[in-house]
C-alpha cells in the first residue's frame, strides 16, 4: 500500500505580508480569486476558519451567516473544490485575550462555546465534518493565573459541547507548545490522544499535526506522525518548515532541513495516508521580498516538494535497508540515505 496524496492550504496562506515590524507590502487578493488560484496551483480543497467562511461572523444574525456559507459552498463547487475542514477562530476576539476555554471568566467561556457550535454549523453549511481546534490562548503567561488541571477539565468539557452539538462531527486537535501563549495547554500530539480519551466520543477526536509546532517543541515531525497514524488519528497535517526554536515561521516545506522533510513524506507514504480520504494541507508563508506576481511560490514549491520528495522515498532500495538495519550497521544506512537524498 502507499499514500494518496491531495494538496490544500487556507486563504490565509496568500496574504500581504505584514508582519510585526512592518507594513503590508502586496495588495489584498479578493477571495474568489484566491479560489481561482487552487486549481492553477494543483490544489483540491480549502481549509477555512470560521470568518474566512463568512466576514464579520460577530455581526450577523444565524440566518445569515449560513446562507453565505451555503453560498461559499456554491463557489467550491463552481471551482471544483472541497471545503477539508473548518476552525473556530477563537483567539481575536477581545473576550478571549485570557483564553477561550480556560477563560477565568464564564461568560468568555460561554462566547467560546456559542461560537464553537456556530462553526459546527458553517462546517455542515460547506460540505465537511471535521474541525480544526488550534487552540491558540489556552496557556498561561503567568503559572498562578491558572489552575492547569481545571484548565483541562473546562477544554475537555469544551469539545464535549461540540461533539454533543452534532453526533457526525470529529474534532481534530492542533498541538502547539507555545505562541501566542508563553505555555499552551496540550502541547503534543501525546497530550492531545490523551485529552480525547476523556472525551463523550473518544473515536472523533484526533489530531491535525503541524510540522513547526512539533519543531518548536522539540520533537520531530516524522515521529510525532507515526505516533498518531499508529492510533488511527492522524486525520490532517500542516507541512512547513521552521528554523530553529523561535518564533512559528511556517516556512515552505523542505526549505530548512531537507531530511526532516523527507522523514515526514516518508512515514505518511508508508502508512497509507489519505487513503481515507485525508488531505495533505500546507500552513507556509510567503517571504515578504515577494511582490504580487510571486507570492504563490511558496505554495507551489511546497508541493513540489513534496511530489519530489515522495519519488524519492518510492525509489528507495528497500532491501539494501532492510539488510543494513538487520546487521545493525547505522553509519552504512545513514550514508545510503543521505547519498540518496542527494541524487546518488
């Protein structure tokens, strides 16, 4: 068996490239262009937040914001695409600077959860039933502003709501140890199998595993995957790359470690991903020296990568491995990877 790969990435991917010492420097693409552009670019589905369904989420009735999801789910259809999942955002708004869940105040807590069940609802409106839970404040700046395990009650009591809201829904975690918070709650792949065990609905709670994140935890992507693929839970990843323990810099995959790139297309590869129907997604940024005509590349390249990267896992000599591993001699093994890496 081998992996079947489809390709997504949200809008948020194509953007202006401000950041926080700087302005933007490339005009705003309207959004249904950004839509024309995932086919260009080889892309079948979009993965959305919440608001990327439907602007100004806060300031419309019910009514509304589900008939502009079932009119953005018209629009995939007209492109051709797939709605691969949708993520309450949940970390701009101001009664959720404390936290969503683990706000110490309850009716923060409770904004959280109407809103988490409102995206429940978008998600249905544009065709998919998996939710991405990044959850970005879930942490404390301060130890003792929190109590760390009623914080893990009140996230588990959170997804509960959700996964009671609609009985067809799963729940797929996004693990990060840190940023925006100082220390997030649930910050690996481990914690977060754990946390759905907890849960009413253990078998729809899994997890969507980002490469950086797992970096700035100091862990490595390709274990962090097969950890999850061994439990069955491994239901999106976000591929990028990042450069050192620092700030999440969602760079094009493969841009930094060529190897640790590699590992991860080749676990994914071995255990079947996307045979039930799971997508590869990208989480990258485009370099703020890219004017309007090439901030794209990021995208594309990623995939390219990624493609080139799979023909090399495939055109490995597996008996040759298979023996080096058996006579236990890792120096010859780890020459005949790196020479094939790099086209010998």
């Amino acid at each position: 068996m081998a992996g079947t790969f489809r390709f997504t990435f949200g809008p948020w991917n194509i953007h202006e490239g401000a950041d926080p010492f700087g302005p933007a420097v490339r005009d705003t693409v309207a959004f249904n262009r950004k839509l024309e552009l995932y086919r260009e670019l080889g892309f079948e589905a979009v993965q959305f937040h919440d608001d990327d369904v439907v602007p100004d989420l806060g300031e419309r009735s019910v009514a509304d914001t589900l008939a502009q999801a079932r009119a953005v789910r018209a629009k995939l259809d007209e492109h051709g695409l797939a709605a691969e999942f949708v993520a309450p955002r949940l970390w701009e708004d101001p009664r959720t600077i404390d936290g969503a869940f683990t706000s110490n105040d309850p009716a923060c807590r409770g904004y959280a959860r109407d809103r988490c069940r409102l995206c429940v609802d978008i998600a249905n409106a544009v065709g998919t039933k998996l939710i991405v839970l990044w959850m970005a404040r879930e942490g404390t700046y301060l130890r003792e502003s929190k109590d760390s395990a009623q914080a893990t009650d009140r996230i588990v009591a959170a997804i509960d709501d959700m996964l009671r809201h609609d009985p067809d829904i799963r729940i797929a975690i996004e693990p990060k140890p840190n940023e925006p918070m100082d220390q997030s709650y649930i910050p690996t792949t481990g914690h977060a199998l754990a946390l759905a065990q907890r849960t009413v609905s253990p078998s729809r709670v899994g997890v969507n595993i980002e490469s950086a994140h797992v970096i700035l935890a100091g862990l490595d992507p390709s274990d962090e995957m097969g950890f999850a693929l061994s439990f069955g839970k491994l239901w999106s990843v976000h591929l990028n790359d990042q450069n050192g323990l620092k700030f999440d810099q969602d760079k094009s995959f493969a841009s930094v470690d060529l190897r640790r790139a590699f590992n991860q297309v080749r676990v994914l590869d071995a255990h079947d991903y996307g045979s039930n129907g799971e997508y590869v997604g990208l989480d990258v940024k485009a370099m703020r020296t890219q004017g309007d005509d090439t901030a794209t590349k990021h995208l594309s390249n990623s995939r390219t990568m990624f493609l080139r990267l799979l023909d090399v896992v495939r055109s490995l000599d597996h008996g040759a491995i298979q023996d080096l591993i058996a006579k236990r001699d890792y120096e010859e093994l780890d020459l005949h990877i790196m020479t094939h890496l790099m086209g010998g």
